[in-house]
C-alpha cells in the first residue's frame, strides 16, 4: 500500500507536466469560483455592519483609511510604512471605472468603492492559486495540494484579510509569487548556493 502525500524524486518531465497540467488550471479556477464570491460575500457584509469606518480592526488593519485610499487615491493610506500602496491600486481602479463613468452607466464614486472592497479578495485568491501550484510543483498530488490549498483559503486569518480592504492580501500575494520563484529557481538550479 503505497499511501504517499508526495511522489518521490519528480523528475524534470514530472515537473514540466505538474507545471503545464490541464488539471492544475482547472483547480485554480475552481478555487477561485469557490473562495472569490465567498470573499466578496464577507468583505461586503463587513462593509454593511460599518467595519470598515473604524481603526484597527484586526492587527492593525485600517480599512477606513485604505477604502478611500484605494477607491479615490486620498485619504490617510499614504505613509510612511506603505508609501506607495494608493498609487498601485488607485490607477488601476480608475482605468476600469472611466468607460462606465465616461457613459454614465454607473455613478463613478460607487463603482470604484464595489472595486476597492474586490481588491483584496482578487489578490487572496490569486495567492492560494499560486500555493497549488507550488505544491503540485514541488511534487504534491492533486488529492492533496488541492484540500490543504481550500483549507488556507477557509483559515480564519486568510478569510478575513482576504475580505478587507488592507494590505495584508497583496503582500500575501507578493510572499507567494516569491515562493513560487524560488521553488522555480531551485527546481532549474538556478541559485548559485544548491549547485
């Protein structure tokens, strides 16, 4: 009975067909279709019961402060600690809100607040793709890889902070697309330090 969380030894064919699986696509977007609404589920419910008007929340988390931040580029999520956090996301959030503001579909201050509160779980979700992906990478299988990726996705803490509009989901995001780099870069023996 050959019962093993990880295959031994993936091998460089093993590691281009983990990579280019069909399969990995298809539980990535399966995660996405099961955690995305759940997030913004639970980020607009915050948002009703008037959460995101007050200060630190949760370990520090400012919602009031970077829901203006990142829907209008003002307020007081320009600082010290994350000096350019407004300018990433508030671009962005125009650029897709200007064709409707420009037509008059939607009125453009309310359609950028629906955009900001999406911000965070967009990049919560992205983030548990990436760990699926560096589990099948590393050699997990996919009965594996994928509960322990849907069961960081329903922790509490990631549930959470995907759902509110901080910081804590982008920089969760960054530390898994570095993951990810590294687990490439070792796997090609690319870092000078493993040859």
């Amino acid at each position: 009975m050959d019962e093993r969380l990880i295959d031994s030894a993936p091998t460089s064919s093993d590691t281009a067909r983990a990579r280019s699986e069909p399969a990995n696509r298809l539980a990535v977007l399966v995660l996405a279709l099961i955690l995305l609404p759940t997030y913004l589920w639970t980020g607009a419910a915050l948002d009703d019961l008037g959460i995101y008007d007050q200060y630190n929340i949760l370990y520090d988390a400012d919602p009031n402060t970077r829901l203006p931040c990142f829907a209008e580029g003002w307020g007081d999520g320009r600082s010290l600690v994350h000096p350019n956090l407004c300018n990433l996301i508030n671009p962005v959030i125009r650029i897709i809100a200007a064709p409707f503001e420009i037509t008059g579909l939607v009125a453009g201050e309310s359609l950028r607040r629906q955009l900001a509160l999406a911000v965070a779980p967009l990049f919560a979700v992205a983030s548990i793709g990436v760990l699926l992906l560096i589990l099948r990478r590393v050699g997990c299988r996919m009965s594996i890889a994928f509960p322990i990726a849907l069961l960081y996705g329903f922790s509490f803490s990631h549930w959470l902070f995907g759902s509110m509009p901080d910081h804590f989901a982008l920089g969760g995001f960054s530390l898994a697309v570095a993951f990810w780099l590294l687990v490439d870069s070792v796997q090609r023996r690319r870092l000078g330090i493993w040859r």
